[in-house]
C-alpha cells in the first residue's frame, strides 16, 4: 500500500522537528551543567544529537524515508527517487519542522521562542568544513543505501557524532537545522548572516557527493527511492 504524501510530509515535518529539538535543547542543557567547560558542553551536545538522529531515522524512516534535510533530498531528486514538486516540498516542511523543533526547545528551558544567534561562524575554513560534512554525510547514505539499508540509520548517526569533532563548524550539513539554528542564540547557533554560506556548502557538497556515487555506483537510481531508509513507496508522482 502507498504511503500518501501528505504522511510523508507530516513525518519530515515532525523528525526534523525532533531532530532540531535535540540539537538546540542538549546544546542548552550542556552549556548550563558545563560550568563554563566548552568541550563538556559539545560532548553532551553530540551524544545527544547523534543519538537522537538513530532514533528518529528508526522511527520516521519507514514512512518517508526520513530525509530530515534539504541536501539530502536534492540528491535524492537528482537521481530521481523523489520528484522534483515533491522534493521542494519535503524541503519546505523540513524547514517549518527545523524552525517548529527550535521554538520547542527554548520553550522547554524557558527561553524567548525565538531569538537570533549571535554566535560567528565565518570564513572559508567553516565553508570548507560544510561542504565536507555534507559531502561526507551524503556519500554515507549514498554508500550504505545501496547494500544494507538497515545499517543507514546507525551510519548516519555515528557519522554525524564525528564530524561534529573533526569539522571546524561542528558539522550542521543541512540547510533546515542551519535555518532554525539561527533562530537560536544558544550554545547550538549560528549568526543570521553566516548562514547563507553554510547553505551554499551544504549544496554544493550534496551535489558533489551525489555525482561522484553515479561515477562510482552506475546503477545508484536504482537505489534512490529507498534514501535513506527503505520506505513503503515513493509518494505518488
């Protein structure tokens, strides 16, 4: 039976949701118990994010294979596992969920439900570290999809657990959490105008990815429509 659109996109909505909440609300809670320990803060910030990543593909992978970000379903509508009208609107309800999951979590601290980050992330080291974060988490779901899609989960989120170490801008690689953390002046934000920057690289390294796994993986449309988790059915076209 098909998964109708609309269950797709409330699931994107809702797991994008979830998924910012973890990030900006761990962020929150990690510089409060830190005391002033920035490494502390990050580590509980990453446990928390990567853990909630695995959960949350688990649970919403099934119904609309849980893309949970704009450079995830590009790519999968460059190799047509999504169609493009139903790409832009995975894209939009990700961003709502994004801003949506934001809110929550400052409600929850008792914070202002928005307001904008002041924290710099600029300069072409931390549009280096976003193109490779991105580029690294696509070829993560573009090389674990095609084999064994139950692993993606579990890849995606220890990928993400690392590359929040290993990347200079602590690896945000997706335009909707981007968004909604600069909504965000807490431990997990961005500046406003910093953002635009990230996106770009979280583009490009998406497309980058995406085309270097056609070169390596000739038959990768094959496996698009189960990007990332193997779901019910593509939306209807």
């Amino acid at each position: 039976m098909k998964t109708s659109l609309f269950r797709c996109l409330v699931a994107e909505f809702l797991g994008t949701a979830f998924l910012v909440a973890a990030v900006v609300g761990s962020g929150v809670m990690g510089e409060r118990l830190a005391n002033g320990n920035v490494a502390v803060a990050l580590l509980a910030n990453t446990i928390a994010t990567g853990a909630a990543l695995v959960a949350i593909i688990l649970a919403f992978g099934p119904i609309s294979g849980a893309h949970l970000n704009p450079a995830v379903t590009l790519a999968d509508a460059i190799e047509r596992g999504l169609s493009w009208t139903h790409a832009s609107q995975y894209a939009v309800v990700q961003i709502l969920g994004g801003v949506t999951g934001a809110v929550a979590a400052h409600l929850m601290f008792g914070l202002p439900p928005i307001f904008l980050s002041h924290h710099v992330r600029s300069g072409p080291a931390q549009f280096l570290s976003e193109f490779i974060a991105t580029f690294g988490l696509v070829s993560v779901i573009w090389g674990c999809s095609r084999a064994r899609a139950e692993f993606v989960p579990f890849a995606v989120g220890a990928y993400i657990t690392a590359a929040y170490w290993f990347t200079a801008s602590t690896s945000f690689a997706n335009p909707a959490v981007t968004i909604a953390r600069s909504l965000s002046g807490t431990f997990a934000g961005i500046r406003p105008a910093d953002a635009p920057l990230f996106i770009l690289a979280q583009v490009l390294g998406a497309v980058a990815s995406t085309f270097l796994f056609r070169w390596l993986v000739p038959s990768l449309q094959l496996t698009a429509k189960e990007v990332l988790v193997a779901h019910e059915s593509d939306p209807p076209r």
